[in-house]
C-alpha cells in the first residue's frame, strides 16, 4: 500500500497486575478489582481519510477476523454514527499482541482508532464521551480510552490513576485461548474476594489474579509456561487470557531471565510505560494531519 496520508498510531498492550471478583451485580455481571499497568510495546494501527464517507479496513489476515467481530470497524462505525458525521476512512492494524492472551489487544485497537479518529476528524467529543462509546465494545476499552495506568473497579468502568514505578516485564504466550464466559463459568472459581485496597497493593501484598488457578487446570500449555517461568521469577497471569509475566525493575535481568526461558516458548521482555504512547501520538498531532511515525520499543 502506498504510505501516502496514511497516518500511525500506537495501540499498547496491558497487563492486569492483579485481578480479583468481589461479588456478583444484580444485572449478572461480576464486580471485579484489578490495576492495569500499560506498556510500551503493542499493535500500530494506520489510517487514512477517505472522501467517499466508506469505513474500509485492509492488511494481509482479514479472513481470521469477520468484519462484525472487528473492533476496529465497529469502533469507527460507532464513533460516526454517535457524533452524526459522514467522514470515512481506511484502517489496517498491524498486529503484535496475541489474540486471547489477555494483553488487550482488540480493545486498545478500538480505543486507538476512537481516539485517533476524534483527532483526525476534527470532532472534539471528549475523553469521557468516547470512553462511554468505548464502553458499548468491551469492558477494557476505556482504559485504553483514558491512557492512563488505573487502579479499576466494578466491570473495569470506574478508574483511578495510578503512578507505577518503572518495570520491566518478560511476558510470555502459551499461545491458546479459553472463552472469557467459560472461564466465568467454572465452578472452583472464587467469586466473593475480600475487597482490596489501593494500600494493599502498594504494600506488596499477593493479591493474585482469581483465574490463574481455572486456566492452571484447564490448558497444560499454561501450566507449563507458569512451570518455566517459576524457575526465574513469580509468575503472574494477566486478565482472563492465557498469557503470563514476571515482573522486574530493571532490563539487565529480564532479559537474562528470557535467555534462560526453554526453546519453543513465545516470549519477550517489554518495558512498563508511565502513560499510554498513543497520548503523546496525539500531542503531537497536527491539524493538517501530517503522517507521524511512533517512536518507542514495541510499535
């Protein structure tokens, strides 16, 4: 494809460094606590204004995605049809987070494009507004929406901001995928967690994620990884996907620790970052909608 006024975007991946259910809603979904830490490492996508008022996407693996299930798409579709404006355009995401490892790749894919599209089209709709649209394609999405690393609450919709001290993380993907509504299902799954408190995860204490154990027992290829990680740090399952992490403070020994991961293991070590890359995407924006070129680790 030809580059011309094609403009790039970070879309970051996250981990949960905790994820807890606290009890159970009167609508049937669950209370949960979690803290999403944001990294810089994670998918580009690319846009491009189209004079024809059409919402295209392009890129090499359409096919694993129908179009009804594309974020992305649905993201832009939702956003033009919120706002009540005719604008079109182009979309292709270049993909590096794994779909089901729980690194929240589709919906920091949707933010991404919401966020970028209310730039490039001038609409001016505000944070809140498109987190709220956000909100309508996946729990996750808003936090992406937001930017910022969040201590969150209720279904993922109430957030606090968080300031996380620098970390590196070597993350792995057993490279399988359970359904959400089935891991939710299981019937060893605790539901009724004492609440935490933001002081309780700044001290350190081990809040663990409520799923690690259901995904352990479910997928031999998460158990393994867990297995391999163990004999380099403490193990940590992000979200309800099946990748896994270990956190360290500096990159020195997390990359000696992926160096001593077994062969055949997809891994990799990522740098946390203080905010979301596609915030200073968007500071640098200009309104004449110059191609910009994102700088950083892992876009």
């Amino acid at each position: 494809m030809s580059e011309a006024g094609w403009s790039a975007w970070p879309a970051p991946a996250k981990l949960n460094l905790f994820l807890r259910i606290t009890g159970r809603r009167a609508d049937g979904y669950h209370e949960l606590q979690t803290v999403f830490r944001m990294l810089d490492w994670g998918d580009t996508v690319r846009l491009r204004l189209r004079p024809d008022g059409r919402i295209v996407r392009h890129g090499p693996d359409l096919a694993a995605v129908p179009e009804a299930a594309d974020l992305s798409l649905r993201a832009a579709d939702m956003l033009r049809s919120e706002l009540n404006v005719g604008h079109g355009v182009d979309i292709r995401v270049e993909k590096r987070t794994p779909a089901g490892g729980g690194f929240g790749g589709g919906s920091s894919d949707a933010a991404t494009v919401l966020r970028a599209l209310d730039a490039i089209w001038g609409l001016e709709a505000g944070v809140d507004r498109l987190a709220a649209i956000g909100a309508s394609l996946g729990a996750d999405v808003p936090v992406f929406v937001h930017g910022h690393n969040a201590w969150a609450e209720g279904v993922g919709e109430r957030l606090f901001p968080v300031d996380l001290a620098p970390a590196w993380y070597l993350v792995a993907d057993p490279g399988v995928h359970v359904a959400t509504a089935t891991l939710f299902q299981a019937p060893e799954l605790t539901r009724d967690a004492a609440p935490a408190t933001i002081s309780d995860f700044a001290s350190g204490a081990p809040l663990g994620n409520v799923f690690e154990p259901v995904l352990r027992g479910l997928e031999p290829a998460v158990e393994a990884a867990f297995q391999a990680l163990a004999h380099v740090g403490t193990p940590r399952l992000t979200g309800t996907g099946s990748g896994c992490f270990v956190e360290f403070a500096a990159r020195g020994p997390a990359e000696d620790a992926l160096a001593r991961l077994p062969q055949g293991l997809d891994a990799r070590v990522v740098a946390g970052a203080p905010r979301s890359p596609l915030l200073d995407a968007l500071a640098a924006w200009s309104p004449q909608g110059r191609r910009q070129e994102v700088q950083g680790t892992g876009f």
